[in-house]
C-alpha cells in the first residue's frame, strides 16, 4: 500500500485560490466610513490561499439579521457602539447565544478608548480582539484578520471531524447491521457521498469476486478483473458487470490506479476510495464529485477508508457464522436450524399438496463409529446423502440433525408407502467397498398449519423412537403422542424418585437345585409412587438406558445391595451372595470399572459373594471389549452371569468365548417347557455342563417346572415357587422362617 493515505490526480490541474472559496468577512459599523476605510486597506489581500469577500451591516439588528443566513461567516468586525453603548457587546451575545454561531470570530472595535468592555465579558463571549479603531493600522489589521481566519479555520475543521466521525460511526453501525456484501457495497457510496457532501452517484468494485446469480461469489484469488459489486446513480446499469464494459476510460482508469497502487485517489472531479479486507480482498469505490475535493478532510478520509476495511472484513466474518448458523459443516447440507425454518416456509403458505417430514436413522451407527472410526462414520454419512440426492433427485429437502439423524422433507407423492419401504435398506458405496445401512424412519404429516416448526419435529422424533422399538415405518398419531409424552413424564418423575424412598430393591431368593440352599439373592428394582402405585422395571428401565440415567441408577443399586447384603451376612447369613443386574449402556461407560471397585471397597464385601447379571445386549459391543470387560470383572473374583438366556439374537458359540460362570434361562422358555421352550430347556442345560457353565431357571412357579428341570440336571432355579422378590424386613424373615436362624 502507498505510504501516503491517499493521493491527489494530478496536482497540476489544482489551481488553489481561482477555485476556493474566499473568506468571508463582516462589518458592521454605523460609520459608513469605517467600511470603506476596512475594504481599502484589505482589498486584493489573499490569506491562506484564498481571498476575501467582504459583507456590511449598519447596525447590530441589521447584522443579526444578516448572520442569521450565513453560517459560513469567519470574521466579524463589530463596531461596539452604534445604537446604543452597549448595541455591539449585546450583538455579540446574541451571536454566540442565540444564533449559536461558536467558531466566527469577532473583533470588537471602538472609536472610543473609554469604552472598554470587562475582561470577563471578553472571555464569556468569546472575543478575540479588542482595539481601538486608531490602533488598527492596516498591517496590524492585516495581522488581526488573519490570526482570526486560521483560528476560525481550525475550528471549523474541528468541528467538521466531529460531525464526520459521527457520520463514520453512524456509517459503522449500518455496515455491521448490513447483510451481505451488495448492501454492505451500497452503504459505502451513500455514507461517503453524506460524508463529502456530494451525490450518491458512484459504482464499488471489488477483485476476487465473481457475480452470482443470487449476489457476488468470491473466488478464491480472483482473476485479476474487477466486477462492479454496487452501483447508484447512473452507474446503477452496470451491477455485475466487469468494470472495462463501463466505457469511460478515466473512471476505469481511477479504479485500476486505484487498485494497483492501493491507495485512495483524490480527483479534480472524483473521489476513488480504496479499501482492503482481512482476507487481501480489495475493493475500489469511484464516486463522481461535480467539484474538485481538495478541502477533503484528510483525516476523515483517512479514518473512513480504514473502517469500512474493518466493515468490510466483518462482513466475510457474518457471511461465515451465518453459514455456520445454518449448514451441517461436515455434511454442508442445511442443519436443525435451516429445516425448522424451511418447514415454517413451507407450512406458512397454502397446503398445497401433502408434505411429509421424515426423521431418518442410521441402526448402530455410533458402533460403526466406534469400531471402524470417526472418518468412517463421516464417509458413510457422505455416502448415504449422495445416495438420497441421487435417488430422489433434488427433490427433496436433506437436513441433518444430529450425528446420524437426519430431516428430510418431501410431498406424498416422492415419499410413498413403497418408497419408504424401500428406504429401510440402503446400499450405500465407501471406500471399504458396498456397505448395507439399515434406516429407521418416522413419519408426520407437515400440513398441520396451527403448528411451530419445533413440534413437527417432535412428532417426527416421537414417530422414529417407535419406528426404531418396532423396525418399521412409524407415521405419527396422537397415540403414539400421547405414549411418549407419558414415558417423558416417567422418566421426569424418576429422576425425582431417584434418591427419594420411593425407588427401593426387592431380593428374590436363588437356590442350589441339588439341596434346595439359598445360596444367592438377586436385587431388583422398585418404584412405588407416592400414591402407592408401583411402576415395574419393564417400564422404567429402558428409560432410564436410553436416557443414560441408569448409569446413576445402577450405581445406586450396586451401593444399597451391598449395603444390605452386609446387613443380611450379620444378621447370620455369612455365604449369601448377591447378583445385581448391569444394563449394557452401564458397562459402556468409560468408569464403570472403576466405580465397581469404588463401591466394593467401601462395602468391604469380598468380591466373591457379588455376581453381575448381564444381557445377551452386550453382544452389541465389540467381541474384543465384551472380552476385556468381562475378563476385568472375572479378574476381581465377580461371577458373570448371562440373564434371560435366549431371549436375545446371540447363540452358544458367541457366548462360549464369554468368561461367564452362570446361563440363566429365561423365564418364558420355563413356563413354556410343555410346548416349545422345553427344546431350548432341553438343549442348553447339556451345552451350559459342557462350557462348565451353571445353569439357573428363571420363573419356576409350579412343582412340575421344578421336577422337570431337577430331570434335566438344571443346577439352580429361582422363581414364585421360591418366593417373591421381597423388601430387606421381610426377606430376613422369609430367611429365618425358611432356614431358621
Ligand atoms: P430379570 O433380571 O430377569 O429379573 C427377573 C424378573 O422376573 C423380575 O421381574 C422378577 O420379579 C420376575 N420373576 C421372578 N420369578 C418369577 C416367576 O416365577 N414368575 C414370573 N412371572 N416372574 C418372575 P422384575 O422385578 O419385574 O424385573 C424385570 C426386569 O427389570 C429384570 O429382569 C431386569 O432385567 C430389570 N431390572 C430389575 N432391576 C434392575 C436393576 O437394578 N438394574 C437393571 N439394569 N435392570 C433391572
Ligand atoms: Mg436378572
Ligand atoms: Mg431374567
């Protein structure tokens, strides 16, 4: 950039004082002779360039009047007597009072030396000098007029910066409020031509940009032509054109030189502005000035250039974190915030045909995360978007929500039964080859006009948490509304519950088959309400795993079993072991280990009377962390057991490679053993004695269950036969009842 904040054109076509405006000057004095005897003494006099231009008053009225139309004054020559004694010193209030004139400067004259005003009243208003007409010879008038215009000219100066930076601040603010670079680009012409008081006729260019259809579009280094970004004035025709179609040589030319020297010029009949962003962007704003521009300010102009660089660079800034507002920046499609908008859009005019919203849901795609890695997961994601452009053709609208959820909107007619159908499975390409996706996708209907935006999305929400419990395409009814927002209540209500008396554990006992001993106690969890009713488990639980509040929960339970278990070993039960049920999303936790042998500890019950129930969900982890998992906790002297054993999509040989000590078949292929569940009954008990594993029946609630697995070498049951699960009170009494202690 050039060392000189701006340039003149070209000096020599500056004749200063032909074109300037001269000083203006005042006299007002009742003696016509006075007058004449001032204009012969300064006619032809230049000060400060420029010469002076005289004007007459005969009386303070008349010079009141006559300032009151011309601001511009700089020097008055008052005569303090006229009217009265006091006439000119009363017009001198007048002017700095009442027609609030603050710069013109005022020299007080008087034919008599007596009549010398007080130091005081000289400083109030602001007099600058006082002399005696014979005092004033010409040359010291000379001297005293030309003091008096350098100082007015400073304050006027002053004065002018003070309205300009106001105008630059003024400017500021409408630049940062301005969207996008057209408006930003407008703002500049109209706030330079108020700032140097000329028409907004002028045109901005800018380098590195391109025209767009919807607005300019920056190109990454430009190619060395300038496109006009804003135009007013005459120049309105040429938006979006590049600068050399103008066809007026000078104007491109003040551009170019504008440009290439990086500076602003000043010309005898323009005014081309430079100014930079922080990227290296550069633009150049001609405005065309019907009078020469050398009484610019400098300073302002200089001021000015520097912000709206600053602006400028803002501008880039807005455009990304609007972008960042509104597009997915791993994907660049629209995110949550653009579709909440385009639904409000689409359900704000008539409902035309029907629009769906469908929330669209990738099965295990935070394992395939997990497993294969963040890149991975990114591809697929990719993938699967291309997929769905390809596949429908930009007809439909591909929001992303979250991770691997995502909004996509369309009419009825794109979206049919058949097509959704065929959604659920998505053959997408990766660069590890064709990989099969499986989609769970919720359903609602967008032309519900009395709706916001954010309970679509709820419903959609609600619609997919079904479609996901079912594997099928879920459109949404005020059913499934009215189930969801229950099971929110619940999970409102058990976080309340957590530490309060209403969530408390049940043992069931468990009993060696061969002697019928009580070996062990399973803790279950209860939740009665405070108006009594009791939420089972079933109910809850899933709850709480999808919402992670089982983590805490499960802690919970660990603490008060072990507790309770010490309770039961003093109250002489010493060999009584407890089994605790782990859900899956508690053994994912990265503490959950450490948390175990917290508990354990403060317990101080021996590893080896606690066995951890887990489900054959813990298949969903990978093969290698179920191992080092399990073999941590198998390490600790816990025992593992495997929970409701066939109920789950894991066979045998997944499970045989699984540390476990115990199968627990579940309880419907034992109430069922007369009909199908005996195969099962009848096929594990063998291969659970063959992977030395013991075998328990669950819900054994009749004699004949019990006969029939005592049949099939079954090693321990657990079950209504037994007992119930029981409150702590009434376990220890079942215990002394049964065993007699
Ligand atoms: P589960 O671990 O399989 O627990 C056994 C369930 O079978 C218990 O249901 C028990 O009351 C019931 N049961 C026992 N004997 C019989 C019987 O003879 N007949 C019948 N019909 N049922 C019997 P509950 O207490 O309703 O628990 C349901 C499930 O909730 C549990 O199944 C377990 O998966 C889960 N659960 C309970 N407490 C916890 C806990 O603290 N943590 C976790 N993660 N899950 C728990
Ligand atoms: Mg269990
Ligand atoms: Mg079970």
């Amino acid at each position: 950039m050039s060392d000189e904040p701006f340039v003149f054109a070209d000096e020599s076509e500056e004749s200063s004082t032909t074109t300037a405006e001269a000083w203006e000057i005042l006299i007002v004095d009742d003696d016509q002779d006075v007058h004449d005897a001032t204009i012969f003494a300064l006619k032809d006099i230049v000060i400060l360039d420029r010469k002076l231009q005289f004007s007459h008053a005969h009386s303070a009225e008349e010079a009141i009047n006559y300032l009151k139309h011309h601001s511009q004054t700089a020097v008055i020559l008052l005569d303090a007597v006229m009217e009265t004694d006091q006439a000119g010193l009363e017009a001198v209030r007048i002017i700095r009072e009442e027609l609030q004139m603050e710069d013109v400067r005022i020299i007080l004259r008087t034919g008599q030396p007596g009549h010398v005003p007080e130091l005081e009243t000289i400083t109030r208003y602001d007099i600058n000098d006082y002399k005696t007409k014979s005092e004033l010879t010409r040359s010291k008038l000379l001297t005293t007029i030309t003091t008096a215009i350098r100082s007015w000219e400073q304050l006027r100066r002053v004065q002018n910066s003070r309205i300009g930076l106001e105008k630059i601040v003024e400017a500021s603010n409408q630049f940062i409020a301005a969207r996008g670079l057209h408006t930003f680009a407008e703002g500049v012409i109209s706030q330079m031509a108020g700032l140097f008081n000329l028409e907004p006729e002028g045109i901005v260019c800018a380098s590195g940009i391109l025209p767009g259809e919807e607005g300019p579009v920056f190109t990454k280094d430009g190619d060395g032509e300038l496109y006009v970004i804003a135009a007013a004035g005459n120049y309105s025709s040429m938006i979006n054109k590049n600068v050399v179609s103008l066809n007026d040589s000078r104007i491109v030319d003040s551009i170019r030189t504008s440009i290439d020297r990086q500076t602003t010029i000043l010309g005898p009949d323009s005014l081309t502005v430079f100014f930079r962003e922080n990227s290296g962007r550069v633009y150049a704003t001609y405005i065309a000035s019907p009078k020469p521009l050398k009484q610019v300010d400098q300073y302002l102009l200089e001021v000015f250039c520097t912000n709206i660089s600053l602006c400028a660079s803002n501008i880039e800034l807005v455009n990304r974190l609007k972008s960042q507002a509104w597009e997915d920046q791993v994907l660049h499609i629209p995110n949550m915030t653009a579709l909440m908008e385009e639904i409000d859009r689409r359900s704000a005019g008539p409902c035309k045909e029907e629009e769906l919203l469908l929330f669209v849901d990738i099965a295990s795609f935070s394992q395939i995360n997990d497993l294969l890695g963040h890149d991975y997961g990114d591809e697929i994601l990719r993938s699967l978007v291309n997929k769905l452009k390809e596949l429908f053709q930009n007809r439909i609208y591909i929001s992303r929500i979250s991770a691997d959820l995502f909004g996509l909107v369309g009419s009825r007619e794109i979206f049919t039964g058949e097509v959704l159908e065929e959604l659920k499975t998505m053959e997408i390409e990766t660069s590890e080859g064709t990989r099969n996706l499986t989609l769970s996708i919720g359903v609602t209907r967008l032309c519900k006009k009395d709706l916001p935006a954010s309970s679509h999305l709820h419903n959609a929400f609600f619609s997919l948490k079904k479609a996901k419990e079912r594997g099928d395409v879920i459109y949404y009814n005020e059913d499934i509304g009215k189930q969801i927002r229950e099971q929110i209540q619940t999970l409102h209500d058990l976080r309340e519950a957590l530490y309060s008396e209403q969530i408390f554990l049940a043992y069931q006992p468990q009993a060696e088959m061969e002697d019928n001993d009580i070996y062990s106690l399973e803790a279950l969890l209860r939740w009665r309400k405070p108006d009594g009713t009791m939420i089972p488990p079933d109910r809850f639980i899933p709850l709480a795993e999808q919402s992670g509040l089982i983590v805490k929960l499960g802690e919970w339970v660990l603490k008060q079993a072990l507790t309770d278990l010490k309770e039961i070993h003093e109250a002489g039960y010493p060999d009584m072991k407890m089994a605790v049920n782990v859900s899956v999303i508690q053994l994912q936790h990265p503490d959950y280990i450490r948390v175990l042998d917290q508990i354990i500890e403060e317990s101080g019950i021996p590893p080896g009377q606690l066995e951890l129930e887990i489900t054959e969900s813990v298949s969903i982890l990978s093969l290698e962390h179920v191992l080092k998992l399990l073999g941590e906790i198998r390490d600790r002297g816990i025992s593992i057991a495997i929970d409701d054993f066939g109920t789950g999509y894991s066979s045998l040989s997944t499970i045989d490679r699984w540390p476990v000590n115990r199968i627990k078949i579940d309880k419907s292929f034992i109430q069922t053993m007369d009909q199908h569940g005996g195969r099962i009954v009848d096929m594990v008990i063998p291969l659970g004695e063959q992977l030395s594993m013991k075998i328990l029946a669950e819900g054994v609630e009749t004699e004949e269950q019990l006969e029939k697995l005592k049949d099939l070498h079954c090693s321990e049951i657990q079950g209504f036969l037994l007992s119930k699960p029981l409150p702590l009170k009434e376990l220890l009494l079942w215990l002394k009842e049964r065993v007699g202690k």
